[in-house]
C-alpha cells in the first residue's frame, strides 16, 4: 500500500530559488517552527499530491555541500544520516537553478550518494533563454541516475511536474553517482570491511563530520579510521575535485551554453550598485524612500483602526451591562489591544520592503558594499547579514550570527545586533514621531517624519558599530576571518513570495506581542481600577470635600474626570507609578510613562499599549478619544504643560533607541552564549546607556 504521508527534503544551495518552490508546493499551509533543542528555524509544509496522498515539505537550510561549517548545515547531514528520525526523508528534493548549475550539483551528488532517492529540481528555467542556456534532460537523467523536473517558479511551470515524481519516488535509483572509495581506495576497502552493513559514504561523512549519529558510535569509527586533521582535508579535497571532474564531464554532453544568445544586465547594474560613491547614494536613497513610505502610505489605515478601536471601545462602555467585566473589556482590553493593532499597516509596509530587497537580489549587494565599512571597525563581513536583518527582529537575527566561525567575531555580532533597529520599535517611534514632529515636507516631498525615523535607523546601526568597535579593542580579536557572499541573479520579486513573507512576518509580530499586550492589559486595568487604601474607596467624598474648602464649583463631567483622576493616582498602579517617578522625573517623564517604560521591559511595543490602557482607566467619559489625541492631550497637573512636549519626546525616542526591552532577546543571547555573563551585561550596558543619553537630552532640550 502506499504511504498516504510522503515526507520530502527540500535542499538547496542558499539563492537558488529553493523558497519559491516550497511556497509554489505548500501555499498557505506552512507552519515555522524549531529543530529540537537548537534555535535554527524549522519550516514546513502540506502538499496535496492526490485525493488520497499529500506530502510534508521539509524546507531545510541553505547548504553548498554535506562538508558542514555552521549549525545550519549540520542540521541537514544529521537529519539525512538518521533513518531514525521522525522527519527522516523518503524522498530529497535538491534545487538547483540554471546559472550555477555546476556548483549546485556538487551537494546534489553528495546527497546521492547516501542512496536516498533524490530528484532534481532546475529552478529559475524562465531565465534559459535569456542566459542562452540549453539543457539535454534525458542525457542528464541518464549520467546523473535521477529524473529532473524543470522548474520555473516565477511562471509557475514544472510544479505539477514536480509533484508527480514526488508521488512516484519509489521508481527513482538509489544508485551513487560516485564510487566513495576512489577517494582512496585502500583506505575505504579497510572502512567498508570493517562495517559492512553500513553505507560507505555515510561512514565517511561522520568521520569527517562533528555530526551526531544514532546507528553508530562515532567514537568506535574514529578510533580505528583515524587521521590527523590535514589528512582529512586532504581526501575532502580530493573528493570535491572528483565530483567536480564527474559533474564537468556531465555538463559538457548535457547542457549547451550560446553567449552570444544572451542578454544579460547584470554585470551593468552590479557595476552602479555596488560602486564606492554611486552604490552608497542610491542605497541611503532607497532608505529614504522606505521611510518616507512607510509614514505617508500607512497614514489613512491606521487612522480608521485606530477611530474603529476607540468607537468599539465607546460602544462596549455604553452598551453592555454596568460592572467589572464591562470595564475590563472597554478600558483594558480594547485599548490594550488597539496599541498593537493600530501598527500593523507600518510593521506590515516594512516587511514588505524588506521582502522585495531581498528577492530582488538587491540586498546581497548591500551586505557586500557595508562590508567594506565594517571590516574598519572589527566586524566580519558575515556579521553585515545578522545586522541587516535585525530590523526586522534581534531574535533571528541573533540566531543568523551561528554562521560566523570566529568565536569572538560571532560574540560581538551577538551583543551589537539589539542596537539595530527592530520593528518592535517602530510602533513606539511612530507614535512619538508623530506627537512631537510636525506633518511638514523639506524641498516640498520630503517628510519631517519619515526623515526623523531614518534618523533614528542610522543611529541604532551607529551605536551597534561603535560598541563593536569598543568591544573589538577590549576582547583583543587576534583571528582573521573571511567575507564570501554569493550574488544572486537579479529579478522582479514574486509576488506570492513576497505576500507570503509579509503575511507570515507580521501575523508572527502580532501574535507573538498581542499574547504579551493581552496579560498585561488585564494586569494594569486591575492595578489601575482597584486600590490599598481608603484614599481609593472614598474618592467621591474627598474630591468632593476638597472642591468645597476651595470655593470651586464645577460641572458634572470634570468632577466625574476629578474623581477618576484622583482614583488612578491612588490605585495600585498610581502607588507604583508614583513611586519609581523621582528615578524618571529628570527624564521629563510623569508617572504614567513611567510604569510604560517599565512594562515595555518585556517586550518594547507594549509602550503604546500600556497607555492605552492607562489613560482610558483614568477616563470615564463619553466623548470617543483615540489613543493618540489622549497623549498628545496629557498635561502635568502642576505645571499644566505637556507631557509630551520636544524635549520629552526626544527623551523617549533616545531610551528606546539603546534600551534593552525585550526579554526573548535576552533568553535567546542566554542560549546563544551558553552563559548568563553576556546577556546581564549587555541589559546592564544597554539600559544604562539609554538612561544617560535621555536625561542629557531631556536636560539641553527642556
């Protein structure tokens, strides 16, 4: 009987398409996860193959051969070393794509090799004739013992073609392309001797692997196949030089290439891109253009969620039964969920640009022209990538800093990228940005707004590159390390790609900063409506009292917010608040900023949300106010001036510009370093940093 669930490997060079494809074959029926006891993603997927057969995609990372030099690509040999692993695959998926073909081939013959039957994937055939490229299927079939699909995902040919081999793998050969043993062949006639029951290329892959394997004691190999180091790298050259020799010989009777045929862009563009003035300029224009983008477009959508939240609000209060599940509802709840809701068209529009630089192949030419810079100030080339990507989120792209070798390189990578800008600041800039800077254009296009945002980009990756450059001279780095990146082929971005990268990015966002807002929501409502003393329960009568001694005669909306005002400040969040504020105070902040502050510690985009929260609390009337009208309304009782004035405002962009507040960062930098000393004294030197760079601007600019 046939297996109704057909697990499959999608394996790949990095930027050869391998993500279209699994996208093309799973749709939205995707799910993103992590391999057991290590943070290297996990992503995988549903293919219907027929009415009665489906298959689990298993999109493993990019590798360029089974010789791994980073945990990513451990996980590929381990995964297809061990038949005892529940993922382990019944058929290997390997993508290639029709410029580098040669190159790519190279992990194709390896994985052949261990006899698992493997189908090859020619992806990007939509560019053949425009690179004057000719393939032979059948003869390649043939010398490579396998069947080829031809793939175009950006056309969205050869993926029914695909999934019919998939469905019959169990026809495939399991035949190797290479005999193992002409390698060395007195040394692999002793190894398969001594394990007979055990394939040779297996063997020899955890001997010259740091893998672990479940059928055998790597300990008991070694021991009597034993090599020095040089001795191994040796054979594993001579191994490559071997696939290499089969995989020209293939080529040569298989694939037929005519430049005259060809039209190819690249090399004119790469040449403006990555030039050392021009290549600069159009990159910090593109900046400027993200950033202006992301203000204007996003403007009108978060304006109606925003007004949608408030009424929903409004209506809640006034519809529903009078009681403490009412006022949880319309003033914790609601407005707590609004703070996070409210950003998604500016966390999504990021996302999106971000998505589009990436399948461009645009963005492989910014790594490579920054790392010119970087190398001045102690950084690897390698460490560009977790530093670029941190915009999007610290966590991955910490975990992106395993693919740096050197130690000490990898440990300052880790320790910088939180400087970054991540898009868990976004909704606390724009918030601020938009209380404190006016809506005016410089040279009749250029937002104010949108240019104080990439401001505050630049100085996040400022700040990350000079604590490298502090941390480079006290941790004394003696080791050299290399820059390799490949530059992929340009091409218009996929829409599907792109959609579902934005789709998943910022449903991630949500859900994962909407479990944080909703907890704390209810928490705060609770601390705010309730309180300790008598002070709380007898409100009425001592605001009451007080109006009287002081001649005042008010009417009953202002006594109604006299009352609640003067609860909120005696309620257990006022007491807390009230407490911390002389900490906060030279900062220009009251205490209700002040217990924001301190919840965003958890994770930062709860700022908003606490507020929210806070001032709907302290707000018992019917008028529909949003979020933002209330704080750009908050005035110091004292002093009747704005909270959120300029000085204030620049205060709070500077604390969370350097600030540490994100405790799933910390967990994962914990489990990165494998020690506790590096995460406390990054939250130590981060917060502390951002504490005395917002009190001397508060101070110059009050």
């Amino acid at each position: 009987m046939p297996k109704s669930t057909i697990k499959v490997a999608l394996i790949g060079n990095p930027n050869v398409g391998k993500t279209s494809v699994f996208n093309q074959l799973t749709g939205l029926n995707q799910q993103v996860g992590n391999y057991p006891g290590i943070t290297v993603e996990k992503k995988q997927g549903i293919s219907k193959l027929s009415d009665s057969i489906k298959a689990k995609i298993i999109d493993l990372p990019g590798t360029y051969s089974l010789n791994a030099s980073s945990i990513d690509e451990n996980v590929v040999i381990e995964l297809l070393l061990n038949k005892n692993d529940e993922d382990f695959p019944d058929v290997a998926v390997v993508v290639t794509e029709v410029e580098n073909i040669k190159r790519n081939l190279l992990l194709f013959t390896q994985i052949k090799d261990l006899e698992i039957p493997t189908i090859l994937v020619i992806n990007m055939a939509d560019r053949m004739s425009l690179k004057g490229i000719e393939f032979d299927i059948p003869v390649l079939e043939r010398e490579l013992k396998t069947k080829i699909a031809l793939v175009s995902s950006r056309k969205k040919t050869g993926i029914n073609d695909l999934k019919s081999l998939i469905l019959n793998y169990e026809s495939l050969s399991t035949e190797p392309c290479l005999n193992a043993s002409v390698i060395d062949p007195e040394y692999f006639n002793n190894l398969r001797r001594a394990f007979p029951n055990q394939l040779l290329y297996k063997l020899w892959l955890v001997i010259t692997q740091d893998v672990n394997f479940l059928n055998l004691e790597r300990n008991e190999i070694k021991s009597s196949f034993t090599k020095s180091h040089s001795d191994l790298k040796r054979l594993q050259q001579k191994e490559t030089i071997k696939r290499y020799q089969f995989i020209n010989d293939t080529l040569k009777i298989g694939q037929k290439i005519d430049i005259t045929k060809a039209s190819d862009l690249r090399a004119k563009l790469d040449r403006i891109l990555t030039h050392k003035v021009f290549g600069y300029l159009i990159f910090f224009s593109i900046l400027m253009v993200i950033f202006q983008s992301i203000f204007d477009w996003s403007k009108v959508p978060m304006d109606f969620i925003d007004e949608t939240f408030t009424s929903l609000s409004t209506y809640t209060k006034n519809h529903l039964p009078e009681g403490e599940f009412t006022n949880l509802l319309s003033e914790g709840i609601i407005p707590g969920i609004s703070g996070i809701v409210i950003f998604i068209p500016q966390i999504a529009f990021l996302f999106l640009f971000i998505s589009i630089l990436e399948e461009s192949g645009y963005m492989s030419r910014v790594v490579f022209l920054m790392d010119k810079i970087m190398r001045r100030f102690g950084l690897s080339g390698k460490s560009i990538v977790p530093l670029i990507s941190g915009t999007a989120c610290a966590i991955p792209a910490i975990m992106g800093a395993r693919n740096i070798e050197n130690w000490k390189e990898r440990l300052i990578t880790i320790l910088v990228t939180p400087f970054t800008t991540c898009s868990a600041r976004l909704p606390v800039y724009a918030i601020l940005i938009s209380l404190i800077i006016p809506e005016e254009r410089v040279f009749g296009f250029l937002s104010l707004q949108g240019l104080t945002l990439m401001l505050l980009y630049l100085i996040g990756f400022g700040m990350a590159v000079l604590s490298a450059t502090i941390l480079n001279y006290f941790l004394k780095l003696n080791c050299k390390s290399y820059f390799v990146i490949e530059m992929p082929s340009y091409k218009v971005p996929m829409f599907k790609n792109v959609a579902l990268n934005v789709i998943e990015k910022t449903k991630a966002f949500v859900t994962g900063a909407g479990k944080i807002i909703l907890a704390l929501s209810i928490i705060l409502w609770f601390l705010g409506s309730h309180g300790p003393s008598k002070k709380f329960d007898n409100a009425e009568a001592i605001v009451a009292t007080e109006l009287k001694q002081n001649n005042t005669s008010i009417d009953t909306e202002i006594f109604e917010n006299k009352i609640n005002s003067y609860k909120l400040e005696h309620s257990y969040i006022g007491i807390l608040g009230k407490t911390i504020e002389p900490i906060i105070r030279p900062l220009g902040y009251d205490w209700k900023i002040g217990i924001a502050v301190v919840s965003s510690f958890a994770a930062r985009e709860v700022f908003v949300g606490t507020l929210a929260t806070i001032y709907n609390v302290g707000n018992h009337s019917e008028e529909e106010v949003t979020i933002k009208n209330r704080m750009a309304a908050e005035v110091h009782p004292e002093t009747g001036k704005k909270v959120f004035n300029f000085a204030s405002g620049i205060s709070l962009l500077l604390f969370y510009a350097f600030a540490m507040q994100c405790m799933s960062t910390i967990a994962i930098v914990k489990k990165e370093t494998n020690s506790w000393k590096w995460p406390l004294l990054q939250f130590i030197f981060m917060s502390g940093f951002a504490y005395v760079t917002a009190l001397v601007a508060y101070q110059i600019l009050k």
